[in-house]
C-alpha cells in the first residue's frame, strides 16, 4: 500500500490495487485543494467516528458453531444518521468498510439527503451458508450491533451478499429486542413490511437517467446512442433496459462468464440478469461474445462498469474507446486510470453521483417508515428523477465554473456540503 502518498493528490506512485480507502482519500484530498474548507475538518473527515468490530456465533445445520467477524464503519453524522449496506462477502474487512462509508458520506452529501456515511458487513460467503443459517446469522449480527444502529442512529441497507429478505430478517431482530415494530431501522425492506417500491431497480434507474443526461451535455442523440455494460446485475440490468427503452442501443452486457455482443443492439430485456438466472448472459443468442476486459475496450458514446471495482485501470485506460465513462459500480476506476482519462479527454461520471439512486430511494423509505405512508411507483420514480436531476446540476454547475473533473466537482459540491455543516456545528471540546 502507497500511504505514504494518499495526503498528495499529484502523487504518481499509485497502486493499481488501491483498497477503497486509499482511492476515497485520494479524492478526498484531490478535491480539498478545491474548496475553502477549514484544514480541521478535512482532517477530521479522513477518519471514521467509529468502527465497530463484533464476533458473530452461528450454530450451522449440523450442530456445530462457527464465529464470524463483523464490521460497522460509521464515517460521519453531521448532516443526520449514518447511512449504509450491509454485505455479507468473504472479502469484507474494516478497512475497506471505512473506505466504503467515506463514499456514503459523500454520495449523501451530493444528493443533499440528511444522512451520513457507513458500512458493514460479515466476513462469510452466503454460498457456504443454507437460508436457515443465513437467517440466524443476520438475526445475530443485528443483535451484536444493535446498540450502534437505529432509525435516528444508524440506518443498513442490503449490499453485496445481502438483499430485501437480509434485511427484513434484520429489522424483525431489532424490533423484537425494542419491543415494538421499528421498519425505518433499515431501508431495501419488502414493501409489505415497510420498504418502498422501485428501491431495488433505484441504482441502475439513477444510472441510466445520468448517462441519458451525460449524453445531452455532450451533444449526442440517445436515439442513436451505442451503450456498453460491464455486470448484467442489478445496476447494470436496469440501467441497460431503461437506456434500451429511451432509444439508446446496448450493444453489449455481461457477467462473470463474458459479454453477448451485437453490434445492432441487444434486446435487453430478453438477456437474463443475475437476479432472474445468475451467470446467465452467455445464454443469450447473441451473433458475437466478448470477454469482460473487451466490453470495457468497445467503441461506444457510453461504457458503464457496473460489475465491480478497480476494472478500468493503468493497465487498461489507455485501450477505453468510449466517450464517456459512467460508473455504474461502487470504485470501478483507479486513480491513475482517472488521470490517464482526464488527460485524453474522456470524461468519467463518478459513482457518487451516477448510482446514488439507491440511497436516494432508500432515504423516500425512511421517510415513508417515520410517516407509516407508502409511496406510489410513480410518486417514486418522479421524486427520483427530479432529485438526479438536481444533483446533476449542482455537480454541472461546479464542472463549468472551476473547469473541474466531474469526480471532482461532485467532491467539491460533497465537500462544500459537509464543511459548512461542520463549521456550523462546531467541534465539542
């Protein structure tokens, strides 16, 4: 690990397997030369308020009893409670949980919503485990944290390994413990207990609604629009077919297992998403595959990596052909790749911005949890679109006057945010 350059944003020696939290104060610093901020605060933003680390008891199905590590990585709560997934993945540790709620805290702050940064997570692969041990498993896990978390505290939503049903499990623990039913204790919820409609297709809807708007900024047609799509998952599924629906033509998704290539455009709601059948794309009757790495080479208006982090890097920047890059998945291009594409012209639409479609309709389902009232799909996709479209500005606004990054625009519209928070509250002595 490079620390010793993560406080100089001009630093070239950056490593091409950065962590999450190398590449999150790497920005943090880039876009701090930026603003006018107090020194104080973007000290004080460069560490998590807390990070808690529990051992989770499982008795498995065959009667033995394993011990699980869990993470919660609470970052900042100056603007409200603190907001994050929760993952269940053998990878997880504390400190890419810190680098991820450093992100939240920035992705709440662009979107202007009351919350904070966190994350969490289990260090365990869901695989391993049958539905009954996963559900014990997150009944426990919420029991361990339960005193760090809350509806006015500290709000999970689902993450990599975990979904509606991880989380309806989590928010029956909490409330059983509370003795009174507690839904906006997290958001991604079933709607029949609490959740919102449209919040599982929210991050790849905000996706496609920034490419569509990328594709206006720079003067180009959606009608006759070429898209490619790295992960054919969440993110990338519904951020493809809405892309399809508007007129745009994908011409290439993928999984893990490759990419179904068609130079007319695919029709994307017949490919398979990992959600409806997992690893399914290379079943489509597409007339070319591609590997993962080539999707990322085509030459399209717009590639979206929506898979996972650290794909578009050194190595590979230079071979990017597409016009813009809007990134669909959490992290997806290193540091130096974002130098090498700023030097050659391709813009890069960050994540902060691009997929803070979760978090925003997670935050309409908070409020429908505080209000016990639920929101129509129509009342949610327009709220959605008009607050996308809000931040789009706000971070268009700062790419034109300071002639910034669009990474780093959206940092300085973060930054500014938290700043003038913190200044306002001051520091308690």
């Amino acid at each position: 690990m490079a620390t010793n350059t993560l406080d100089d944003p001009e630093a070239d020696d950056y490593s091409e397997t950065e962590s999450a939290l190398e590449t999150a104060l790497r920005q943090l610093s880039a876009a701090a030369t930026q603003v006018d901020v107090d020194e104080g605060v973007i000290e004080r933003l460069k560490h998590p308020t807390r990070v808690v680390e529990v051992g989770v008891p499982l008795k498995r199905d065959d009667g033995s009893v394993e011990v699980y590590t869990g993470y919660r990585a609470q970052h900042d709560d100056v603007r409200g409670p603190y907001k994050g997934g929760l993952r269940f993945h053998p990878d997880v540790t504390a400190e890419e949980c810190v680098g991820l709620s450093m992100w939240m805290t920035w992705k709440c702050a662009v979107m202007d919503l009351p919350f904070g940064g966190a994350k969490g997570g289990v260090v365990v692969n869901p695989k391993d485990l049958s539905t009954e041990e996963k559900e014990r498993l997150t009944r426990r896990f919420a029991e361990e944290i339960r005193d760090t978390i809350g509806p006015k505290q500290d709000i999970p939503a689902p993450d990599m390994g975990t979904d509606a049903q991880t989380m309806a499990w989590f928010m029956d623990a909490y409330s059983m413990q509370e003795g009174e039913t507690t839904p906006g204790v997290v958001t991604g919820k079933p709607p029949v207990i609490g959740g919102s409609k449209g919040r599982e297709q929210a991050p790849g809807r905000s996706v496609a609604i920034i490419a569509r708007e990328a594709l206006r900024y720079y003067e180009k047609d959606i009608g006759e629009a070429t898209v490619a799509v790295q992960g054919f998952g969440s993110v990338g599924a519904n951020a493809a077919r809405l892309l399809d629906d508007w007129g745009a033509d994908v011409v290439a998704v993928s999984d893990v297992n490759g990419a179904a290539y068609d130079t007319t455009g695919l029709d994307t709601h017949a490919v398979p998403s990992h959600e409806e059948e997992p690893e399914a794309v290379m079943s489509y009757d597409a007339p070319n595959t591609l590997t993962n790495e080539e999707v990322l080479e085509l030459d399209v208006d717009v590639v979206i990596p929506a898979a996972v982090g650290n794909v578009i890097t050194a190595d590979n920047a230079d071979d990017v052909q597409a016009d813009i890059v809007v990134e669909g998945a959490n992290g997806p291009t290193t540091s130096a790749a974002d130098k090498i594409l700023e030097e050659r012209g391709i813009p890069v639409i960050p994540d902060i911005l691009a997929n803070a479609g979760g978090v925003t309709v997670s935050y309409f389902e908070w409020l429908q949890d505080i209000n016990r009232r639920q929101w129509s799909l129509e009342r949610v996709h327009e709220e959605l679109e008009s607050m996308m479209l809000s931040a789009w500005d706000n971070v268009r606004t700062e790419v034109e006057a300071r002639d910034a990054s669009w990474r780093d625009a959206a940092y300085v519209v973060a930054l500014e945010r938290v700043g003038e928070a913190k200044s306002s509250r001051g520091l308690w002595p």
